[in-house]
C-alpha cells in the first residue's frame, strides 16, 4: 500500500497542468504540509493554515503518506483532510508505531509480545480570523483531535488510564514579507491542551497527572525561492507516566514543492527518551499530495 500511494502522488506531480486541475487558488505552498496527527502544518507540530489550496469560494484536500525511523522505532503514517471554502479542515491519520527494541523491554518486564501501537486520530480545525500573508496579526485557527488506540494493551500496563482523548488547540501563522536575508519567513505558534502520552500512542492521562496540561508548540521556516522552504520545529510535551520521564520533541527540516500538487518534506527528528528507550533520533519523509 505505501508503494501504491507513493507511485500515485509522483505520477501526479509529473502530469502536465492541461490534464490535470489545479487543487486551488489560494498562494504556492500556503497550505503547509500534513503533520504526523493529519492536520495541515508541519512535521510535528499543526499550524493556523488549513491544508490544500482552497480558497473562499471553494473545496479541497490531501493525501498524505510519511514515516518517521529513528533508533528503536519507526513510524508510519496515512492521512487525508478536506479543506471547505478556507475556513474548515477536516482531518483522519492512522498512525502505526512499530515498536522493534521496545518488544523485548515489554516482555522481560511486562510478559507482552505486543510489537505494534495503532492509533486512529480525526482532526477538526476552523480558520478563526485573519490571513497569513496580508493580516497584520497573521492568521488564527483552533482545532480539535479526537485520538483513539486501537490496541491498550501496552499503554494500560505501563499506566495510563485511558484508551482516547482529545486534544485542543489554538494555532496562529504569520508570514513575514523579505525578513532574513530578503527571504520570506513563516512562523507559527501553538497552544495545545492534552492528556495524550507520546501523541496518545501510549495512552491517555497517567499515574503522575491525570488531567489536561497545557504545552507550547512552534515552527518557523524560510523560503529560499518559491520551491523550497527549510525550518524547524518544538513541541512541548506531558510527564504523566512514572514509568518512562517524557521528553520534548524537535525537528529541522526541508520542504519540497515542485508543483502545487506535490509537496515532499524531509526532516531529523529528536524524540527523546520514548519507553525507557534513551535519545531516539531519525529521518522523517513526507509525501503530500494535494486536489
């Protein structure tokens, strides 16, 4: 299946634009990429953009396939969101966590064989006010992420209480006409309430809290030309677990749109301590395309 969603988002990118509709009228690359959690922003962290290119006056969306590998892990990701007149996103990701190294800790410590997380998570964002290219104060949205296990075995014996939540969150994203170097910069900031362990992957709440949090995200990023915009990310995140301190997570990446149909993102990713497992590092590949 990755390779089929793969070969279909490269054969449309290579389409001629006389065959192919454009997916909208709104500015190249204003539609940011899909998160790890299938709402438009960057890797890790969603942004006040509402994904695709639809503008005021009309309907969009994505599809979008990533994985994240780094030491002990790798992540895969399949998602789609629809974009209604540039003021409603609708997302859904299914998130697959293979949990390699991680199998023989659970088994040793915890008699589980478990070698897989899934979680199922579905997006709601609404464009409050504003606009990210001519708005003085940028644009604002607020979103919600309802996230659901589809496997607790492993989260319920580290811990964690719950099996779903939601998270909520306001986003504002402001581009800054020829700020460094006479290049256009783009910059976004969150504010998200959570109970989720490890995105949700391991669950919800835990015996050291139980109850919402509130964690700071950001992203900035360049566009060295119309193509090609580089940046990094943070994202502030929960302790809930005795069983495992967890650790914030950041990125640097690049991003690729050769056409307003595709857009590639590359990035290394720093997770942290994830499970016990120490310094979880990696690549991150995103393929997006967008209708």
């Amino acid at each position: 299946m990755i390779r089929i969603l793969a070969c279909s988002l490269l054969i449309l990118a290579t389409l001629p634009s006389a065959q192919a509709s454009e997916p909208g009228s709104r500015i190249w690359a204003t539609g940011g990429v899909t998160s790890i959690e299938g709402s438009a922003g960057g890797g890790l962290v969603p942004w006040a953009l509402l994904s695709g290119y639809a503008s005021d006056e009309e309907w969009g969306g994505t599809l979008s396939l990533s994985q994240a590998q780094v030491d002990n892990y790798s992540l895969t990701v399949q998602a789609a969101s629809l974009n209604w007149r540039n003021r409603v996103e609708l997302s859904v990701a299914r998130q697959n966590l293979d949990l390699d190294t991680l199998v023989f800790v659970l088994k040793d410590g915890f008699g589980l064989e478990q070698d897989e997380l899934r979680q199922d998570v579905f997006g709601l964002k609404v464009r409050l006010f504003g606009d990210v290219l001519y708005s003085p104060w940028g644009q604002w949205s607020a979103g919600a992420q309802y996230k659901r296990q589809r496997d607790f075995t492993v989260a319920d014996a580290i811990g964690a209480r719950d099996d779903s939540g939601t998270d909520i969150y306001l986003s504002g994203s402001k581009v800054f006409f020829a700020s460094i170097f006479d290049r256009n910069l783009l910059v976004n900031g969150t504010v998200r309430a959570t109970r989720a362990n490890q995105g949700g992957l391991l669950g919800f709440g835990g015996d050291r809290n139980n109850g919402y949090q509130f964690m700071a995200e950001a992203g900035a990023g360049i566009f060295l030309n119309r193509q090609w915009l580089a940046g990094m990310e943070y994202r502030q995140k929960p302790d809930n677990l005795s069983f495992a301190d967890e650790d914030d997570w950041w990125d640097v990446f690049v991003a690729w749109v050769p056409d307003r149909r595709l857009s590639v993102t590359a990035a290394w990713v720093n997770l942290g301590d994830i499970a016990t497992l120490t310094d979880q590092q990696g690549l991150y590949l995103a393929l997006e395309g967008s209708f």
